[in-house]
C-alpha cells in the first residue's frame, strides 16, 4: 500500500520504518530541510533502539523516502498520515498550527480519495478542525474531492517505539465510516496477527482515549511521588511501599516508582491540554491540576535535598550528573528532569560535569558550549573532582557501579539519587552518603 507520512519525528520516522518493514511503499514528507537531508543521506536525526538498521534496510529497498515536497507526499499516499508535533500553547492547550498546516496542504493538492489519518496527539474535535481546514483549501481551488478523517492516536513510547509498534498493546480507530476502518484494518494487519488489537471506535472517544492514557499514567507517577515525601517524612521507605501495594493486582507493579519527576515530550504537555480541554468546557479538572502540580513540585526535590545538605552553600561547587535524558533509551530531553536540576544548581553558582550515554548532542544543542557545563565521554570521569554524584536518569549502565572507585574520585563522599538505583548498604558500605527519594538519609558519615 502507499502511505504518506507528514512529520519525520520520533512518531513519523517510526511509524514510516515500520510500515515500510512490512512492505508498504513509504513516503515521509518535512517542512526541516536538514533533517530531510540528513535522512536522504542516511543520517538518522534521533537516537531510538533499532530505528537506524530499519530506516537503512528499507530505503535500500527502495520502499522508505523522504522529500520535503508535500504536493508529491498528497499525489502519493492512499493513506495521509498526520505526525506532527502538537507542542503547549502559551495556555497549555495543544497547538494545533501543524497539524492544521498539513491539513491544508493536503487540501491545497488533493486529486483523488484519501485517508487523513490524526496520529499526532490532538484534542477532541481536532478531526472536524482538519476536515473543515481541508475543505476549506479544496474550495478555494474549486476542487471538492471526497476523504475520510480518521484519529489513529500513537501509543508508543520512546526507547522502545519499534516494539510497541511491531507488537502493539492496541490499534485505537475512531471513524464513523466502515469502509475506511477496514482499509486501516488492511493496514495494519501486519501488526495484528496474534490477536485483534483493532478497536474501532468513535472519532471522539479516540481522540480522548490517547489523552486519558497518557493522564493516567501520569497520576500513577504522581501519586507514588506525592507518597515518597509522606513516606519520608514518616520514616517510611517508599521502596518497601511500592513493593507492598504493587503486589495487589488491582494496583500492580508497573508504573508505581517514586522519583524526580516525569518529564519527555508527552506527558506534561498532554495533561496540561486535557486541562485545558475540561477547562474550555466549564469542568474543573481538579485531579489533572494536582498531577500536575505534584510534578513540578518534585522536579525540584533533589535540587532541594543539595541544598539542605550544603546549608545553600552551592557557589563554586561542582556536581557529577548522571543522566541527561528524561528516560533511558533516548536523546530526548524534552522537559526532562535534568535541566530543571541542572539550571538550579547553575543559577546556585555551582558547576556541572555531565554524562549521558546518548543526550550529549542534545543537551549542547541546548545549552551551546559554556564554561559550567562539562560533558564527560564515560560516566565515571564525570566523577572527577565533584563534590557528589547526582543521578538523574535510569540508564541500564548506571545500575550497578562500583561505589569504591565513586568515592575514590568524588571529592567528598556524597550520592543524591533522583531515581532509586541503588541500595542504601551497598552505597554506605562505600563510605559514601547517600540521599534518595521517599527514604530517609542514609549517611555512612555522621555529621559531628
Ligand atoms: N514522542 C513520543 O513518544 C510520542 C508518542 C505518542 C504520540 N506522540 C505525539 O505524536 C506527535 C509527534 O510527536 P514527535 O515526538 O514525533 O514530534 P517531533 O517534534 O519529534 O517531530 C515532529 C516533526 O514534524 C515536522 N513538521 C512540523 N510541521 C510540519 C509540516 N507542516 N509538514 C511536515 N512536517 C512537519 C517537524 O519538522 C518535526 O520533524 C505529537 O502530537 C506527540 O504528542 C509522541
């Protein structure tokens, strides 16, 4: 099948490598001459797990291309998929300007019966606005050919985003029209093969389903957060708490670990625009507002335990992070954690010596070269001569160091640990202090 991809983000390069795996011909459009570019020479833009062996392979094949031309993406695709970005608006609400952009191309070149397909993330009633932005450019070209829009919501996740759509946990459809959901069906019958993971439905009902998943998830790390500071402040270990409620299988294991903060590109941007949604209807989304809230309030907690254990005394001190990235397996550091950090300790007056295994172009892309930030090539030479480890990220290689040689290089005997990596014995058996969340101090060196 042909199938038109706007947007060669993390969810339209994925989506088109895939697509393209299983033998359709795959045409991705982007308005960012360089990024096309990059990818025409071969050259992947981000990093995700196994995302380059695929593009390769399949545009060897001839079945992956790339073009910023959208008159030829129009002409080429039965299917026209919309993956844009849907960053917040200055209120919060999502910001539709790309998707409607594509909507209009799309209707600027239209010739025949297509399939708009919503895979951005979009707030209910975004398939009307496309329709209507569509139609609207046909007429003014007197054209008034026949399409279908469909909300096809994206669910996978960074770090792992071949696998979730390889083997996905479910292929939401919102369309009111039959014949258009078995065409998707067709689709992505590959992808289906075990079981139908169809769910046909609603547009509407779709287009809330991506918001209420991501919501969800949201309130389950915010919630085991809002627990790690009671727990800590009662002389609980969140840790033990966590294990304790995940074994009821209402509440389950996945998804509960207390930390520093959820951050990447989705998470606080969609519940900041479902808000906004209830909010446009007159609802107080009392719950999505303390999800939020309790986010942002964590993001600083480690911030705030350095400071409590340096009496605010920062200036001139150098801190080793470790972990840049707001998740592991991925560049992105889209509202991760880290730069929350990372900017309060600079505007403190102390410096940072960084490691992360794949964010390092994106943090310099950021930040441009200054003289308080070091990026090291390994984890432990970020160590050098800090005044303690800070772990911000839980990278794979972060999980098991030897805290003897994090005391040999740290200049003072001292972890802060945003995500709970680690056991306190073993870190204290080190002489190293170790500060984590939802657990008390554990201190191998008393303070006289
Ligand atoms: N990243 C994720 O994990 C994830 C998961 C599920 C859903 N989503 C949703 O998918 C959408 C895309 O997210 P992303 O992370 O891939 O974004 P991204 O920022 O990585 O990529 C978006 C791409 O769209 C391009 N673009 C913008 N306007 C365009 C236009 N008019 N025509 C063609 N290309 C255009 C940009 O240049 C960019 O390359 C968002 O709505 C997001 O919420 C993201």
């Amino acid at each position: 099948m042909k199938v038109t991809i706007f947007g060669s983000g993390y969810v339209g390069l994925v989506t088109g490598a895939c697509l393209a795996e299983v033998g359709n011909e795959v045409l991705c459009i982007d308005i960012d001459p360089a990024k096309i570019d990059r990818l025409n020479r071969g050259e992947i833009p981000i990093f995700e797990p196994g995302l380059e062996e695929l593009v390769h392979k399949n545009r060897s094949a001839g079945r992956l291309r790339f073009s910023t031309d959208p008159a030829l993406g129009v002409r080429h695709g039965l299917f026209q998929f919309i993956a844009v970005g849907t960053p917040p608006d200055e209120d919060g609400s999502a910001d539709l300007s790309h998707v409607l952009a594509v909507a209009r191309s799309i209707g600027e070149h239209i010739g025949e019966y297509r399939i708009v397909i919503d895979k951005s993330t979009v707030p209910v009633g975004t398939a009307d606005r496309v329709a209507e932005t569509l139609l609207a450019a046909q007429r003014e070209r007197g054209q008034s050919v026949e399409f279908d829009v469909v909300s096809n919501p994206e669910f996978l996740k960074e770090g792992a985003a071949i696998d979730d759509f390889m083997r996905p946990d479910r292929i939401v459809v919102g369309t009111d029209n039959p014949r258009t959901a078995e065409l998707l069906r067709a689709l992505y019958a590959p992808f289906n093969r075990n079981r139908d993971r169809l769910m046909v439905m609603d547009i509407r009902s779709a287009e809330l389903t991506k918001y209420a998943a991501n919501a969800m998830l949201a309130t389950k790390i915010s919630f085991m957060n809002e627990l790690s500071n009671i727990a800590e402040a009662v002389g609980a270990d969140v840790e033990k708490v966590r294990v304790g409620i995940g074994s009821d299988p209402r509440i389950g294991y996945q998804f509960i670990y207390p930390g520093c903060g959820y951050g990447g590109s989705c998470f606080p941007k969609d519940v900041r625009a479902l808000e906004q949604t209830a909010l446009g209807i007159g609802y107080s989304p009392q719950l999505l507002r303390a999800v939020e809230d309790i986010n942002n309030r964590q993001k600083d907690v480690v911030f705030g335990k350095i400071l409590d254990h340096f009496q605010g005394q920062l200036e001139g001190r150098t801190f080793a992070v470790w972990g840049l990235a707001f998740k592991p397996n991925t560049d992105d550091m889209r509202e991760a954690s880290s730069r929350r950090l990372i900017e309060a300790l600079w505007q403190a007056g102390a410096r940072v010596r960084a490691f992360d295994p794949e964010a390092h172009l994106e943090a310099q892309r950021l930040y441009g070269n200054r003289a308080d930030l070091i990026l090291t090539d390994d984890a432990l030479s970020a160590l050098e001569g800090a005044d303690a480890l800070v772990v911000m990220t839980e990278w794979a290689e972060f999980r098991s160091p030897d805290f003897a040689v994090i005391r040999a290089l740290l200049r003072q005997p001292l972890v802060f640990d945003g995500r709970n990596l680690f056991d306190p014995k073993l870190v204290n058996a080190a002489g190293l202090d170790y500060y984590s969340i939802g657990r008390r101090p554990a201190l191998a060196n008393p303070k006289p």
